[in-house]
C-alpha cells in the first residue's frame, strides 16, 4: 500500500463516525511534505471524529467525500519546491544546504504567500457567508497564516510540528533563554560549552533580528496586498500585521517532554506529541507478519523517512551498507524506494514500510532512522531503541537529545558511515541498557493524564468554548521589549548612579577648592 493510499484509507474512516454537535474548524496545512501531511491528516480525522465539521487547507488530493470534511485544494504549492534539492548525495557534498536559516526561511514564506494567492484559497477567503469557531494554522518560521483569524473573526492555534522553538514561543510569551535552550538547526544541545552558549546566543539574536527585518516586510507586504482589502470591504478596522502576528491564543506542539527538555513553557503551549499514531496499530500484510515472526534473531528496521530517499545514497554507500546488513544474523528491512540488485538474504527491500506496524511487532529490536521527530515519537512510543544518521534541520539536535538521553547512537552521514553503522548496531544490540532506556522514556511518554488525542480535541474545545482563552495568554505580550528586558530600569539605575557620581564630585571639589582657599589664608 502507498503512503498515497494509506491516506485515503486514514480519511475513509471517517465515514463510520457517528455524527454530533461540534464547531466549524479551519485547518491549514499547506506544506507539500509528506510527513506534514501525515500531520494534518491525523489533525483533522481525530476532530471529525470529535464530531466538528473542518475546512482543511491541503496540498494533497484525495477522492474522499464526507459531510463535515471540505478540502481546499493547494497542490500548486507543489511546484514551489522540487523534490530533487532533497537528493541525500546533494547534501552530503554541499551542493545544497538546509541548514542555511535564511533558505529556508525564505522558502517557508513564499509558501505562505502563494498558499493566500492560490485561487481555491482566495475564494473561501472572499466568500462573506464562511463562519469559523477556530483557526488551527501550521506554523512553519511564517505568521502569515494568522491573517485567516482576522478574516472569520475567530481565535488562532498554532500547530508547531518541531520541538519547541524560540521563535514560536517568542509569539506567545517572551524570549527563551539561550543559556539553555538551542535553534531548531544546532548541532549542539543542553548543557551547552561556554563556545556553545555564546554562538547559540549570537544564533538566537541574528536570526530573530534577520526574520524581523529581512522577512517580516514581506509577509506585511502579502498582508496589505491580499487581506487588508477584504476587511475594508466588510467595512471592518485593519489592524497592523504586527499585531496579528502575536494575537495566538494557544501552540500545540508535536512535542513530548520524554523526547525534548523540560525548561520553562507558557501556559498556553501544549504538548500533543504522538496524535498521529493509531490507537490500535494495524495488523502487518501476511507475508510482512510471517517474515517478522520468524525472525529468531530480532528485526532490523531502517528508514530515512519520507523527504530522503535512500535510493539517492551514493553508491559506494549503499554497498557497504548492504555489506553490513548481510553479515549480521538479524532479518533486516530497508525501506527502499527503487529495486537494489545483490541484496543479502536477510535483507529484505520495502519501497513502502507500514512503520508504526513493524516498531510495534515484538521481534524488532532496533530502528536505523534519519531522526524526524515523528519517527522519533513512534519509536519512543514502542519503546524500540534507535540509531540516528541526521541529514538536515532539527535531526541534528534531535540526534543528540537520544544520545544524551541514552537509548540510541547518533553517526555522522558520510561515504564511509557504514564502518560506524557496524559498530554502532553491535554496541546497541549487545547493551542491553539502550533497550532498558528506550522502555523507561516510553513509559514516561505514556503516562500522562489523557492520550494526546483527547487533549488535541480537548485544548480546541477549550479556546472555542472560553473565545480566545485569554486567561492563558502571557502578560510577557503586553510589554515592550525594552521593558522585558528591564533596560529602562537598568537606565535609570545607571543615570542615578551617574547624577550620584556628579553630585559627590561636585561636593568634593568644592570643598577642597574651601580649604585651598583657607589654607592660603593662613598662609
């Protein structure tokens, strides 16, 4: 089954729900890779589960057809972005960099920006008669998707789809701490070297004064071209773009604190990590289950996820690998998008893997992954221990989170990475305390008060239900930065002492120019 299929069959479930009172809920998710997809699609099939009716901003088609499901077709975005720039080899040379924040930042925006030109888009947006409880916009280093909050009159959500960021909770409450807190594309995590907290600082401060100055004017720009308009026609006020941007009244993160770090969170972020994963995991294909089941030695399992193919490797890469592979004594599936000659016999090639399936199945011991936070989460949640080979963006602090938290290796992507990955596959299945950690984070993980699902309807429901919920919101918003960061207290400390240090020198000098004089005097 493709990952295609497999997302019509996630929506055609919706037809067995049972239908009841809920709200009108805008989702937008207008991002054309396919584990963002995987993301929304999860998002809105547990709300119309919950009984609410959603518009569902999307770049990826489907034949389902469901009363409370409306989809407004984005695809075009596809042809912003071309899927070759993801050729691993590419990377591995440097012919491209991801971890370039102003790339990517820049290509986030023009998304957004012709995510609100598209045709579909402008028509749902135009229409006077289109009434929403909520918007749930995906927040991806752009704000631009909270003008729709102010085109329905109706509070915002955003749905951040990474650990949790500076940059987003620098839209719900004030600035985090780069003492302890690190970009989403550092290959450096907590506790920091002297070195690492000063270029983390340095990052921190470049990049929100870069996005603020250099993209900010951009997306205002879209603003006042595309939306400004509507609201003068509905003879509503503009407010300034500025304004908007920090009018959120709720983050849910795809985040668990078991995976991320435990510093100091706004009250109105939340963390549903592990929502897309099915209650009840599917059954395996027969022949899937069989292979698995008659693994006496445990199973292997390696993914690259759904952006980097492993077809793309280089080639001496691949063979060693599968040199690798076929000295072991474990059954190995690779997820392969393409036929491979000389496989080894205990290597099996799987274009498209039912992951969640396989990590679930009681025989698999380790997962090779490129270290996406939803693999990570799914791993967690199965309790399998990981070896991570990050590519680009947060995989590389991903990475070194499950090295330091202790139940998996992270190996550094390169055209001799499989004399490591050899090593790093016997240290992993001869320790037995990387599987003992892996089971410990997954029961930290688990326990929590309610699944992440429930508390994804519950957390909606909330802000619809108290309009805004702005009894959450952060006083850190109402305050300039200069009143943050208590520069104007720290100014007046320093001209009082400065008018102090006047005044003890003027009287100082006045009274030795005294007794000069009586000194003369008596002389």
């Amino acid at each position: 089954m493709t990952m295609a299929a497999s997302r019509i069959v996630v929506l055609c479930i919706l037809f067995s729900f049972c239908f009841c009172d809920g709200f009108r809920i805008l989702a937008v998710f207008p991002l054309t890779s396919a584990s963002h997809g995987i993301l929304g699609d999860n998002m809105v099939k547990y709300l119309i589960e919950s009984g609410h009716e959603v518009t569902y901003i999307t770049p990826f088609l489907r034949k389902v057809v469901h009363p409370s499901l409306h989809i407004v077709d984005v695809s075009e975005n596809s042809k912003l972005f071309n899927e070759n720039t993801m050729n691993v080899k590419l990377i591995m040379d440097n012919v491209v960099d991801f971890q370039n924040t102003d790339l990517m930042t820049s290509l986030l925006v023009n998304i957004a920006s012709h995510t609100l030109e598209n045709s579909n888009v402008q028509q749902l947006i135009q229409d006077p008669n289109q009434k929403f409880d909520v918007v749930i916009g995906e927040w991806m280093f752009s704000e631009l998707y909270s003008v729709f909050a102010a085109i329905f009159e109706c509070p915002l959500i955003w749905f951040s789809t990474i650990e949790p960021h500076y940059i987003i909770l620098n839209m719900v409450d004030g600035p985090t701490n780069p003492a302890y807190t690190n970009d989403y594309q550092s290959k450096h995590v907590h506790p920091l070297s002297f070195i690492e907290r000063g270029y983390e600082l340095w990052k921190q401060i470049s990049v929100l004064i870069n996005k603020t100055y250099k993209f900010y004017y951009k997306e205002e720009e879209v603003y006042q071209r595309l939306i400004a308009p509507i609201l003068k026609k509905r003879g509503r006020p503009v407010p300034s773009y500025e304004a908007l941007r920090y009018n959120a009244s709720l983050v849910l993160g795809n985040t668990h604190v078991a995976l991320g770090d435990a510093f100091a969170m706004p009250q109105n972020y939340k963390h549903i990590g592990g929502y897309h994963i099915d209650k009840i995991t599917a059954p395996l294909p027969e022949n899937l289950e069989n292979l698995l089941s008659n693994a006496k030695h445990g199973v292997i399992y390696f993914s690259m996820g759904s952006n980097i193919k492993s077809k793309d490797m280089p080639i001496e890469l691949k063979r060693g690998i599968l040199k690798v592979f076929g000295n072991m004594k474990q059954t190995i599936i690779w997820k392969f998008e393409e036929v491979l000659s000389d496989v080894p016999e205990n290597v099996h090639i799987l274009r498209w893997a039912p992951q969640q399936s396989i990590l679930a199945h009681v025989n698999t011991v380790l997962f090779i992954t490129h270290g996406g936070l939803l693999s990570l989460t799914e791993a967690v949640h199965f309790g399998i221990p990981v070896i991570v080979i990050p590519v680009f963006a947060d995989q590389f602090a991903n990475a070194l989170r499950v090295e330091r938290k202790g139940y998996g290796k992270k190996l550094e992507l390169s055209y001799t990475m499989y004399e490591d990955l050899k090593i790093a596959i016997k240290e992993i299945l001869c320790n037995s305390k990387y599987s003992k950690k892996a089971k410990e984070i997954s029961l930290a993980y688990h326990d929590r008060p309610m699944n992440p699902k429930e508390e994804l309807n519950f957390w909606v429901n909330h802000v619809i239900r108290t309009q805004g919920a702005q009894h959450l919101r952060s006083p850190a918003l109402e305050l300039p930065l200069y009143k943050r960061l208590f520069l104007d207290v720290i100014a007046a400390i320093l001209v009082s002492i400065l008018i102090l240090k006047t005044i003890i020198c003027y009287i100082i000098n006045l009274f030795s120019v005294k007794a000069k004089h009586e000194k003369e005097k008596r002389a």
